[in-house]
C-alpha cells in the first residue's frame, strides 16, 4: 500500500445544531461523508480508504458507505487528534503504507487535483497541506474593536486533505502531550517540515447549516462546467436463463453474449459517462478481447468512467438509461434497477432514470434477436 486515506468522521457535530450529525446530513441526497470517501476511493493516487467513526454512529456509518470497497472502519476517541491516532494506528501493521492523507468528512467538494498535489509534494517534503490565501484585511480585535491591522501575506487557510510519510507521523501521534487543532501543528511540533499546496476555495468544511446550503449551491452548479454525454450499446441474445441490465439480474429465457457480463445497460451508460469529459469508449478502457475482463461485472467498467470523472473534479448530476427490448419485461424490475444505478454511482435515486421501450417489432430488438441500450449523462466541472 503507498497511500493511504484516513477520513475522520467520528465527530459529533454540535455546532451543526441537529440532532444528526453533520457528517451524515444528505448533500443532494448523499451522505457528506459519502461524498468525501467516493473523492479518495476514486483518486487514482490513493489505493486505500479507512473511515474513523463513532462507534455510537456505526449504523450510520455502514449506510452511508455502503456499497464501496473500503478499508474495514474504526472507532475513534474522545478528540480529533486521539482518532486520528487509532486511524494510524490501526494501518501500522505488518505492511503499513508508505504516507497517509487526513481529511474531514465534512469537506465534501475536496477535488482530485487537490488530493493529488498533496501526495505529489509528498515527493519532496515530509508532509504538506492543501490551503488558501487569505484575500480579506486581518484585524486583531479588543472588546469588539480592531486594536491593529495584521499581515496578511504571509497567512494562509488550511484545508484537508493533510499528507505525511506515515511512520514519522505515527511516531509524531504516539509521543504528543499537547493538543493540536489539526495534524500540522502535531507534525510542526514534531519537527516535520510541511509544505503548502494549492486547495480550493470550494473545499469548505460543513459546520452550520449555512455551510450545508453554501454547498448545496455550489454541488448544484453555479459556475460549473456543464457536460453531457450519450452512449449506445447492443447485445444479442444467447443460452441463458436470465440477462443482467443495470446490474439487476432478470429472468428470461436466454441471456446476453458477450466478453464481460453483457449488461447492455450499463455499458451504455459507460459510454455515457465517457463521453461527458471525452474519453474515449469502453473498448477503449477494457478491450473486449483481453482475458481479463471475461465475466467481468459491469459495475467494473462504471466504477473507472466514475473515477476518471471525480479525478478531474466532476460531479454526477443526472443519468437515464433507456432500454430497448421486446422482453423480458423491465417494468417490475425499474424500481430496482435505480436504486442500484444511484447506490453505484453514489447518487440520490431521484437523480437516476431507467426507462424501456419497444420498436413495435421491428427491426432486431423486434424479432427478439437482442437487447440495445441508450444513455445519457450530465456531469458538472469545475469551471475552466
């Protein structure tokens, strides 16, 4: 393991004012902290996730990342600092990773530039920070009034993620008797060098409702990017007794040819999702003559068009999946097939769509010869 990700969600959230905690306030319809594990999960420079939690909360935790091949969660302590410890301590085994990244649950519009300039000036300094200049005047204030103007120059943000070498910071977390805000000030303490990276002024941290609603806006788009892709898919049919589309298996007489499983559903929506930051097409990712994408699950190949999505800083809006076909009838299974799209693709259901139709016999979808697909896809970047 070379990086590894350490996401802190074992805070109880007060300031928020809820009752929930703000780790697990929906965004869009999605968990904070699932939005803030999917950026990591799908960054190719992290190969592992590890989520710290409250152990009180462990339900919610279970639900909120369900779904995502993670690292096994662990209860954290009483402060941030003592869980992000048990976070180090529980990666500090027989092969413990070479750095490790800290980041908050409650940023969850962290983008995959910034978490990859982190790892890469891990390359150069033993630990850096993701943050921002300050652009605003800084006043020191006395009872309510500004007693002198600050410099601002040399004064920065900070963010997370926050990266390290791993066995420096451990080392830094087994021998601290102060507390710190944050795993700078422990590493500086430490006698770590940190270096500065570049953040994002959208990265912010949900602490009051205020921020959730700040979120909101800026997931919604103000700004965005806007991208839309298509694709289009055929299987025909073969000896089977069910055909797999959308990754719900339905029975059926026959089933789907093909290299990998054959859900025409989503390889279109591969396609799709693609298409919106011009990648090329699925053959292109998972030649269909390869040995090794033989029987492959098609979530697979959705999983890698999402990933590449997140890595340039997009977000999922929308997708609908349109299939065409005589039988088997998909009605009965629509409701099913959307939950499984949305828990895929970490999206609320609302924001999903599977639709069937038929060509009233005719053509090859009309003699009953195969299945095709039609999908679409709207994906936000980041402004150019």
């Amino acid at each position: 393991m070379r990086v590894a990700a350490v996401i802190v969600a074992a805070g109880r959230g007060e300031r928020f004012g809820s009752d929930l905690p703000k780790q697990y306030q929906l965004l869009h319809g999605v968990p904070l902290l699932r939005h803030s594990v999917l950026a990591f999960a799908h960054n190719a420079d992290v190969d592992a996730v590890r989520v710290v939690r409250d152990p009180a909360h462990a339900a919610l935790c279970d639900e909120a990342v369900a779904g995502l091949e993670l690292l096994p969660p662990v209860d954290g302590g009483e402060s941030r600092q003592d869980s992000v410890r048990r976070g180090l301590e529980s990666l500090a085994g027989e092969e413990p990773p070479a750095r490790v990244l800290i980041h908050d649950a409650a940023r969850p519009l962290v983008s995959g530039r910034c978490i990859s300039g982190v790892v890469a000036a891990l390359d150069r300094h033993p630990g850096a920070v993701a943050a921002v200049p300050v652009v605003d005047s800084l006043k020191r204030a006395v009872d309510g009034c500004v007693a002198e103007d600050l410099p601002r120059e040399e004064v920065w943000r900070a963010q997370t993620p926050q990266g390290f070498h791993f066995a420096p910071l451990l080392a830094a977390h087994r021998t601290a008797t102060d507390t710190f805000s944050d795993d700078v000030g422990l590493a500086r303490a430490a006698g770590l060098e940190v270096a500065i990276v570049a953040g994002d002024a959208d990265n912010l941290k949900v602490t009051t409702a205020d921020d959730l609603h700040r979120a909101q806006r800026l997931l919604a788009g103000g700004g965005a990017d806007v991208r839309v892709g298509q694709g289009f898919d055929v299987h025909r049919f073969g000896p089977g007794d069910h055909v797999r589309l959308c990754g719900i298996d339905v029975a059926h007489d026959a089933g789907l040819a093909g290299h990998s499983d054959a859900d025409v559903a989503l390889h279109a929506l591969t396609d799709a999702l693609l298409g919106s930051i011009g990648a090329d097409d699925i053959g292109a990712h998972f030649p269909p003559g390869e040995a090794q994408w033989r029987d492959t699950d098609s979530a697979v190949f959705v999983n890698h068009a999402l990933k590449l999505i997140r890595e340039r800083g997009g977000v999922i809006a929308h997708v609908d999946v349109t299939i065409v076909c005589e039988a088997p009838r998909i009605g009965p299974h629509r409701a099913a097939m959307r939950t499984r799209l949305a828990a895929l693709l970490g999206l609320d259901e609302s924001r999903t769509s599977v639709k069937a139709t038929t060509t009233e016999r005719l053509g090859f979808t009309g003699r009953g010869e195969g299945i095709a697909a039609f999908a679409t896809a709207s994906v936000r970047l980041p402004p150019a």
